[in-house]
C-alpha cells in the first residue's frame, strides 16, 4: 500500500532499518568505538553528525527491541516476531552487542587484556592491576594508551576471577571463550612477565642512557625504534615510556624489579617504586628539618610552610609530621622503610619518640648542665632556659622532672641502658640520699656562721675555701666539705631558677595563696600569660581576624609570628578553659576587655565566675589547687612524646610542699648528714 502512493520501502520496518537503525549504529559505533547501545540513548537533533532521518530516534530501544527479538524462539512461519537471519548476520558483522555480558566480555576483558598483552608482552595480570582513567595519577597521558570503554577495568580482579573459576570447574566457559583465551597465550604455564623483563625491558633499560646522554627520565610517549638495531630485538616496537610510567604506579614487573633494583639504582633511576615512597620527598624534609631545629623530633602536626624560603620548593607543604608518624609505626623492619633507613640513620632519626627526646633534648642538656654547675643534681623544678647557652632543642624542657623520673626508673628506661657511657662520663649520680635542703641545714649554714664569725658578717667565702679537717670549731661531719664549691654551684643555680622553682619561693607563694585578700597575679604568672598565651592569642586574631572561630584544638605552629616558648602549645585548649571559667580566673578578670576584642571572650561567656565545690581555679604560683598538672609523660595516639594533656603545660609546674629532705629510693628520707653534699 505505502509503495502505491510512491513510498519507496515496502513496510514500516525495512524504512527504520535502512533509513534510521543502520546509519545510526554506524555513527554510534565511530564515536563510541563499540555496539553496547544503552535503553536510554536518544540521537541528539540538529546534530549533522548523525543522518537527519535519525534525528530524535531513540536508539535505545529500537537496539533493545533488537535484543529482545533474537532471543525469541522461532514459533510461527513468518517473520512476524523474530529478528530476520539476514539483519541478525549484519548486526553481527559491524560488531553488535547481544547481551550485558557479551558486552563485559567482549568489549571489556578481551580488549583490555589484549591491549595489557600488547603493551607488556604477557598476560600475567596482577590481581592489582587496574586500566588507567581520567581521574588517576597522570590519567590523561596514560588512558590514552587503552581503549575508551576499558577506562578504570578492574583486570587484574577479573583475570583473577578468570582463572580460579576455570581452576574449580573447566566448563566455566564457552568453547569460543577458551579459544579466544588461547589466542592471547592466557592459559601458558611459563611466566612469560619474567621472559619480557629479560629479554626486552631490562636491555632496554640500561641502554636508554648510554644513548640520550645519561637521561633516565623517560617520557610516557617514548616507542622503541623498529628499524634500529642497538636497540634488543624483542623490545623494538615495544611502548617503553608506558610501561616505565606503570612500573612507576606499582602496577607491573614488581617481582622483576626487585631483583634488579640495585643496577637499575646505580645506572641513574629514581623511581618511586625502585628507591622507596620516602626517599624523594621524606629524607630531605628530615635533613632541612633537623638543619632548621637541631633535631628529628617532629610534631604529628608540623607541615612544611609554603612561605619558607629556606626549603627546597618542592618539599614546601609537605606533611612531614604525619609521614614521621607513619614511619615509626612502620618500624625498622618494614621493607619500605630498609630503601630509606641508612639515610635516616646518618641524619640521626630515632624510631621510638622517647629515644628522639632523650638524646636530642634532655641528654644535651644534660650535658651542659654538668659543665655549667659541675654535678647533675638538677632541682625538680629545673627548666631549661631560652638562652644561647643552652642547646635549642632543650629549651623548655623540664629537666628537673625528667632527671627525677629517670632515678626512679619511670622514664627513659631503654634510653640509659643504651647511653649509660655519656651519662658516666658527665659523673651522672644514680641515687641521691641526701637531698640539698639537708645539706644547707646541717652542714653549710653551720659552717657559714662559724667562717663569719671569724671573718666578719660582710666576708665572703671563697670559692675555693675547704672547710679543715683539723678544726674542731666546724662539725665533725663537715671536715674537708668544699664549702666554697658547693656555695657557688648553690648560687648560680637558685639564681637561675625563677622563684616558684625554688623550696623558699615555693613556701613564700603557699603563705602569700593563705594571706592575700586581692589576690593578685605572681611576676611569674604575670610574665607567663603577656609573653605566652596573650601574645599568641594576639598574633592569632592578627593572621585570623579575630579568636572567635578558633578550633578547640588548635595547637601552635612553629612560625616565627608566634613567640618561640609557644610553639606546640594547645593554644585551643587554653580558649575553652577561658571561656568555661575552669582556670585563668584572674587573669579573665585583669584582661576581660582585650580578650573581648580578641573574641578570645564572648559577651555570654562574662558572667560571674564560681569556683566549683568551692576550689581554687588559679592559684598564686600559677598551678591548680588540687596538685597542679600531672606530668607523666607518655606516647601519644601518633607516637610522639608528650604530656597526659597536650604536650604543653602553661610552664607551670607540680610544686608541692616539702620536708627539707628528700625521700630516697628506698623510702627513707636521708637525715643522716654527711661531710659531702651528695654521696654517690
């Protein structure tokens, strides 16, 4: 009927096949580079790329109706219902796809594993493997290499799938899956990976530089030459910039390349995978770090400064606290860290965080405080001061708690055992049974008064004055005390020492707590909060606009805006204590309008402050009421060394009221004097 009114088709049907269906499909196939024509996929209008009698075809379905026909079973004479023999061989022809899984198959694995054998030589996949995609690592430069449809394949799985589903059950697959398999060489029993490695890319690799004038960086286009005879035979045609681009992504030749890594190392090349993920970026961060700082212990927070012109350009940003961190959990014994650990060694890294600390921190000063007061009997309250004297490293550290600890076999345990020879050598004192109170007592303010007595009140004792064996006007337990010695070391290192780290100063300030009605802020405290927490919170508000957004656990740079006793200070911490009212109570009170202008404060958080159960939040020596901060030192959840809050403590230290002598180890308090100041 349609060709009596000048239709040139004979039906409907034979229209949309040779007008719509085909040429579409033709088109589809150019631009997609497959047949796997999806149920939603409508032919754009107005698109000159496609046939205009297909324009606003939905493709889709016609392909799904397509599918749906082919599956039926040939139930009647006529062609009715079913997909005509003849169109059934074209569509097979230009390639169609039947089925989901005709399209997995054909289009997905056995394209990529062509292109994988292609580009490598073998079809030994690791079950790792995964075909390149835009969003990966250098995804533009290396998808360029497979085709479209395969872009983030999964190949090393399935191949694994493969073959352990042929292993459990050898009618798993078709006869025409197993010979397509058999035409790529899958199922070989030789490792074909290492035959490649030997015979193509190994070559390949060590003649690369001999012919580009020692280069070993080589670009991800690079092919072989086909027509050069230098080049080994097996490797001519082969993609070498790809594959060393994959060796590099860990995908391929791991097996291989260990055991040539070490002539691969010496001929020049660098690789990641060759040398180790910390050797490029790591082991110079480590060095420009401890050149900066003196040492290796590197906060989990610390990011090299972007703005530091010091660095290298490219170690700026780099997160070397974290990598440090990793790097200990790993352990000597991780085969990554073996390619590095050499290197780490000659710097002076130390795996266990108490180690770093005690050898760059508290074992130099240490050092310096025997050569500068001639013993190591350093107070509990000793802090090493900020000054060029002093090695950097150390300054602020709490030698006095650190000293004690280690007599008492709380600390540092392994670290003494290893560094004992230094510890002897600086006349280390193990045990102290007599402590310097005693001393003064019992000995020194006996003989003070009789040398005065003699000398005048005004006279001073020399420094070499030895008390004489034979005078019977000085105690018996005196005799030979080189009064002058102890005296001097006793001076320079009370004067050294602010007045809340000394016994004296430590009983003024609990007379002063019991006495004062104004309650006043101590010099010490004072000092501490202007130079310390108020600078840093002012410095904060500079670079920031303002404290009020401030993250309660924010922790302090070590940049130079920041005064230098702030650095690793849990300066968030600090804020929430202020705004709850749990300590700082004074010092709100004394600064409550400038920390408002630093939104350190807020307008809520100015209410009346109570002390709960009516304790004391800020005492006069700057230490809490129920026992000051506890010290106990410990590894942190990143490895690293710290106190039980956060590695800070305001500077302020447990002073607690003591008898004039100390406890011994043994419990006893040591009364029995002696005619030395200490007894080793």
């Amino acid at each position: 009927m349609l060709q009596s009114i000048g239709f040139p088709f004979a039906d409907w049907r034979t229209y949309v096949w040779e007008q719509q269906l085909l040429p579409a499909l033709r088109v589809f196939q150019a631009l997609e580079g497959h047949l796997f024509v999806r149920q939603d996929f409508q032919v754009p209008l107005q698109d000159p790329k496609w046939p205009r009698a297909a324009w606003g075809v939905n493709l889709g379905s016609l392909c799904q109706v397509l599918r749906r026909d082919a599956s039926v079973t040939r139930r009647r004479d006529d062609d009715t219902d079913r997909l005509a023999v003849d169109r059934r061989d074209v569509l097979n022809a230009m390639g169609f796809i039947w089925s989901d899984t005709q399209w997995k198959w054909e289009t997905q694995f056995l394209k990529a594993l062509d292109s994988y054998r292609a580009l490598f030589g073998h079809c030994n996949v690791h079950h790792t493997f995964r075909v390149p995609s835009l969003g990966d690592k250098n995804g533009g430069q290396l998808t360029a290499f497979w085709p479209a449809a395969t872009a983030g394949y999964r190949l090393g799985h399935i191949v694994a799938k493969v073959r352990t589903s042929v292993h459990e059950d050898d009618q798993a697959l078709t006869l025409q899956q197993v010979a397509e398999l058999q035409e790529l060489e899958f199922f070989s029993q030789v490792k074909k990976s290492t035959m490649v490695w030997r015979d193509a890319i190994l070559p390949s690799l060590r003649l690369y530089p001999k012919l580009f004038q020692g280069e070993t960086c080589i670009p991800v286009d690079f092919v072989v030459p086909d027509d050069d005879d230098r080049w080994p035979e097996k490797a001519r045609g082969m993609k070498l910039g790809y594959i060393v681009a994959s060796i590099q992504l860990k995908q391929v030749f791991q097996a291989e390349l260990r055991d040539d890594r070490r002539e691969l190392t010496e001929i020049g090349y660098t690789w990641e995978a060759l040398v180790g993920k910390w050797a490029k970026e790591l082991v110079p961060a480590l060095y420009w770090y401890k050149k900066t700082f003196g040492h290796c212990d590197v906060p989990s927070y610390y990011v090299v400064p972007m703005t530091e012109t010091s660095w290298p350009k490219k170690l700026r940003g780099y997160q070397l606290g974290k990598q440090v961190v990793r790097v200990r959990r790993s352990g000597r014994g991780n085969d990554e860290v073996a390619d590095v650990l050499m290197d780490l060694d000659a710097i002076g890294f130390k795996f266990s965080a108490f180690e770093s600390n005690f050898v760059d921190r508290v074992l130099p000063a240490l050092e310096v405080y025997a050569k500068t007061y001639g013993d190591t009997h350093v107070p509990q309250g000793f802090i090493v001061p900020s000054e060029s004297t002093w090695p950097q490293p150390s300054w602020g550290t709490k030698l006095g708690h650190t000293v004690r600890n280690i007599r008492n076999r709380r600390q540092h345990a392994q670290q003494v055992e290893k560094y004992r020879e230094r510890l002897k050598n600086i006349g280390f004192v193990w045990s102290i049974y007599k402590s310097t109170a005693a001393t003064k007592r019992d000995i020194v303010d006996p003989c003070v008064a009789i040398y005065k007595k003699e000398h005048g009140k005004k006279a001073e004792i020399p420094r070499s004055f030895v008390v004489p064996a034979d005078d019977s006007r000085y105690p018996e337990m005196a005799r030979s005390f080189e009064l002058g010695a102890w005296l001097a070391r006793y001076n320079k290192r009370t004067n050294g020492l602010l007045p809340i780290q000394t016994q004296e100063g430590r009983k003024k300030a609990v007379a002063a707590r019991h006495t004062s009605v104004e309650r006043n802020l101590t010099p010490h405290a004072e000092q501490y909060w202007k130079d310390v927490l108020l600078c840093s919170f002012q410095v904060y508000a500079k670079l920031h606009g303002s404290c009020k957004g401030m993250d309660g656990s924010f922790v302090v740079p070590n940049e130079n805006a920041y005064p230098q006793p702030a650095w690793g200070l849990n300066l968030g911490l600090r804020l929430r204590h202020l705004r709850h009212g749990i300590r700082y109570t004074k010092e709100i009170e004394k600064y409550k309008h400038e920390l408002l202008d630093l939104g350190v404060l807020l307008y809520e958080d100015t209410g009346p402050l109570e002390s709960k159960s009516g304790e004391d939040t800020n005492r006069e020596d700057g230490c809490r009421e129920n026992g000051g901060l506890n010290d106990k030192e410990n590894l942190n959840d990143e490895g690293e060394f710290s106190t039980e809050e956060d590695n800070r403590d305001d500077g302020e230290e447990d002073f607690n009221e003591e008898d004039d002598s100390e406890e011994c180890e043994d419990g006893t308090t040591g009364r029995e004097p002696s005619s030395r100041a200490h007894i080793n």
